[in-house]
C-alpha cells in the first residue's frame, strides 16, 4: 500500500481488515503478492525473510490465476482489479508476459459482463438528480458503488494512456465515464482526518479523477490523429492549431490540478507528484509533434514554441525523478508504463540534438546540458532499479546506446554516478542479470554500445510512441543517418518493434 498504491489506487483501504478481504479472492491476492515481491528483495535493506525463487513462484500463480479469469464464466470486481494491477506491472522480464493493452481490453470485456458500467450511469444519474443525497451517510451499498466506480475510471484512464502511447485502437462505449460528477460525489463529504485509511482512499479517488480528465485530453490527440492519417502529409496549420488547443486544456488541468495554489491539489495526496509526471509526458508527447512539420521554414517557427515546451517538460521529468531519488524513492515503484515515459523524455533530448540547426538554435539547446540530463537518466534508471523485471536498467541501456549512436558524451557503464543520486538502499551497483534483456537482435553482436535499429525505429505508423516523440515519420527521416555508423547497413524491415513495444507488446497486426 505505501509504495505501489498511489501509482493505481483501486483496492479499498478504507474496509475494517482490508488484508482479510483480499484475502478472500485469490486473483487479487496473488496478484498483490506478485507485485510486492517484485520490489522486495532489491528494496528491503534487512535480511529477506523469502528466499530468491519465491517471485518467480508467486509470478507464476499470479499468471495462473489471470488465465483462470478466461476460463470461468463467473467473476468478480476483485478479478477486473487483479488484472489493471498485472497490466500495470508486469512480473516477467525480457519483453515477456501478456500484453498491457490486451489485459485493459480483458478487464473492460469483464466490467461489462459484471454490470459495473450499469452502476456507475445509476450513480452518475443520482448525482445529477439530487445532490442532497450525497449529504446522506455512506452505507455499504454506496460504498460498494464507489469502488465499482473508482475501478471502472481507473480502467478507463490506463487504458487510454496505452492507446495514446502505443497507437492501439482505443476501447469504445464510454457513456459512463464521468470523472467530474465521481469527484462531486468524492468532495461532498467532509474531509477525513489526514493519516487515515480514510484520507489516502480520498487521495486515491480524486487522483483517480484527475488522470481520467488527462486521459480525455490524450483522447483527443489520439482522434486527431485518426483523422489526419487518410489525408497524407501533415498540414502545418492543423497540427499547430491541434497543439494550441489541447496545449490550452493541459494548462487548464495543472491550474486545477499541480500548479502552485491549485484549488484540487491538497486532494491528490502522495499521487500529486505522479499526476505532474503524467501531465508532462502528455505535454512532451503531444507537442513533440512540432517536429514533423516544416519547422526549418519561415512560415512554422512559431512551432518552435511547442518544441520548447516539449524540452521543458522532458526535462522537468528527469528532475522530478532525481527529487525522488533524494528523498522517498517513490518512483521507483512506479508503473511500467510511467517507467517508460521516464526514458521518453531522455530519448526525446537525445532526438533534439539531431534536428535542424534553426530548431536547435531556437530552442537554445546545449548539448553539454543535454548530457548531463543523459548521465542524470541512466543513473537514475540504473540505481533506482529496485524491480526483479530490471525494466529501468533495460531502458537504461537503451538511452546509453542510443546516445553513443548520436555522438553525445555519457558515463562509462562502469564509472561513478552523477553526484547526488541515490543508489537502491544499500547503495551498491545494480545487479545486472545474466540473462539481461538484451538490446540486440538475434544476428546483432554482443557489444552494449551498439544499438539495433530493430529495437528503436518505429513503422511507418504515425501513432506509436516513437513517432509521437519524432523519432520517425514525415519530417523526421531526412536526418536519421546519425544512426548509421552504430548501426551499419541492416537493409529494409517492416514490422521493427519500438523498445516501448518490446515491454507493452507489438503494434496492432504484428506478430
């Protein structure tokens, strides 16, 4: 509950024995087991009470148990809470494992049949007809609604952030979602005492509203994007008029929401700071786009404006890590998917160092700056990496070879950290697994410091992540033969995978 929670808090904490309760379903249980034995041996600095095979074992039961929820016609809200939290941290390393989305459309194929997208239209239709009901005392049918709810917007948020990010096809029949009208009925209440299972719940919910409202914002980049796809190449007017919007909508969010004197922000608890962090790898996504249109001519400088909103926002994701690495290390339990928005950011300084001179210029890119946020990266990935799975130490090594390919300056793999950066409770070097996933193909060498287009290059799809963040697509390829002399000539492929792809699973229609 202290470390993972806040990053999906769907379970209620607020019940007399939360721990007896999901006790009683074996999915959610072995799922929750799963997850903390992920994180326990690598964060526990005192001697281990469980042996080093034991989070295989629980992996291995916590899978059995999802496949399980396929084969049964009955289920429960505990079985669609067990699988969000599975797509949300994967127990497998090396790319293996289900894939993320697949399980977000499982869960809302589930929800379904269970009834809870009924529920939740009752509750919303009851907010809206009479708020004096909300003033009356929770019983336990209310509180039965509030986690049907509270799961039903947290599948929703998850599941577009995955669409948005890897240019899946969204999941459709949303005429339940209504965050505004669960923060309502959240907010009528008085306010719990701080400290109790009462307020972190509160917390939860309204963190829970606040990425729900982000994920309407993803939404529409995403349908944007649908739209523009039979047209051909991208018009500049469209585009910059699309970034003026949703970038308007993003500030409105973080007015409410994040920014200093924020009226929501005392609500959002520990969850604040991940809230920002998913805001700004909207923000870095979204406006990272400027880099497919004409912004060497006269005619689209002003698309250098997103360019550099986009840098800063990649930067303060890199700084809100490192905070964390001094202090709680909270990150480093954080999703999968927030691990990966993580080394987004630092690829996408590595991208802008190979832009056009003008963008360069414009944005007052430093590349000496943009190696110390490099350096700063790895280490954070590297020695903040309390996971079995090794997920950051993998995207690590991705970052460190794509910055050799690129030419820029960053740390031996065997030199000190950068000044400042905390290691992993005991301070030691991450412990890299024999069997690390690698970064090759199978014909690639075994040298580290080169890295495989394979694994880096997107298709020709202008919706998967590497796009978004202008490492492929219209605009961009003129200037992709800095990767060349790592490279060498690895002739035509058509269906390479993206390092986000190797975690979350192939594009739509790949094998």
């Amino acid at each position: 509950m202290k470390h993972c929670h806040p990053f999906l808090p769907i379970v209620d904490i607020t019940l007399l024995d939360s721990f007896t309760s999901v006790q009683r379903y074996p999915s959610l249980f072995s799922a929750i087991l799963a997850i903390s034995a992920r994180f326990y041996l690598r964060h526990s600095t005192t001697s281990h009470i469980i042996d080093s095979c034991v989070p295989a074992a629980l992996a291995d039961i916590a899978e059995s148990h999802l496949a399980h929820t396929l084969l049964r016609k009955k289920h429960t809200l505990a079985d669609v809470q067990a699988i969000l939290l599975l797509a949300a941290w994967g127990l497998q390393s090396g790319g293996k494992g289900p894939d993320a989305w697949v399980l977000t459309g499982h869960a809302a194929r589930l929800s379904r049949r269970l009834g809870i997208h009924r529920a939740v239209e009752q509750a919303v239709a009851a907010t809206k007809r009479d708020d004096s009901q909300l003033e009356a005392p929770v019983d336990e049918v209310d509180a039965a609604v509030r986690r049907q709810w509270r799961t039903w917007l947290a599948w929703f948020s998850f599941d577009s952030f995955l669409s948005f990010g890897f240019g899946r096809p969204q999941s459709t029949q949303f005429e339940s979602i209504d965050d505004q009208a669960f923060l309502k009925a959240r907010l009528s209440h008085p306010l719990p005492r701080p400290g109790t299972p009462a307020s972190l719940s509160l917390y939860g919910d309204a963190y829970i509203a606040a990425t729900a409202q982000l994920a309407h914002v993803a939404r529409l980049f995403v349908l944007w994007v649908e739209e523009q796809a039979p047209v051909g190449p991208l018009d500049g007017q469209s585009l910059l008029s699309m970034l003026s919007n949703l970038n308007g909508r993003l500030d409105d969010w973080c007015k409410l929401w994040v920014w200093s004197g924020s009226s929501h922000a005392l609500y959002l608890g520990a969850s604040a700071r991940i809230a920002r962090l998913q805001a700004e790898h909207l923000r870095l996504s979204i406006n990272a786009m400027a880099l497919r249109s004409s912004t060497h001519s006269d005619s689209h400088e002003s698309s250098v404006t997103y360019l550099r909103k986009a840098l800063n926002a990649a930067k303060s994701t890199i700084q809100t890590h490192f905070e964390s690495s001094q202090t709680d290390h909270a990150l480093s339990f954080a999703t999968d998917y927030m691990t990966m928005a993580f080394a987004q950011a630092a690829v996408f300084l590595i991208r802008l160092t190979k832009a056009s001179p003008l963008v360069q210029q414009v944005a007052s890119l430093d590349p000496a700056v943009v190696s110390h946020y490099l350096t700063m990266s790895v280490d954070l990935l590297e020695l903040g990496d309390m996971s079995e799975t090794r997920l950051s130490t993998y995207f690590a090594q991705t970052i460190r070879g794509i910055s050799r390919a690129a030419g820029l300056a960053i740390r031996p793999d065997d030199s000190t950290t950068t000044a400042g950066v905390a290691g992993d409770g005991g301070g030691d070097q991450p412990h890299v697994p024999e069997q690390s996933m690698s970064l090759l193909s199978a014909e690639g060498t075994d040298d580290t410091g080169l890295y495989d287009a394979d694994t880096f290059w997107a298709g020709h799809d202008p919706f998967d992540l590497s796009c978004v963040i202008g490492l492929s697509g219209v605009g961009v390829a003129q200037d992709t033969e800095w990767l060349d002399p790592a490279l060498g000539n690895l002739g035509s492929f058509t269906q390479p995978a993206t390092p986000w792809n190797m975690i979350f699973g192939a594009g739509e229609g790949s094998v």
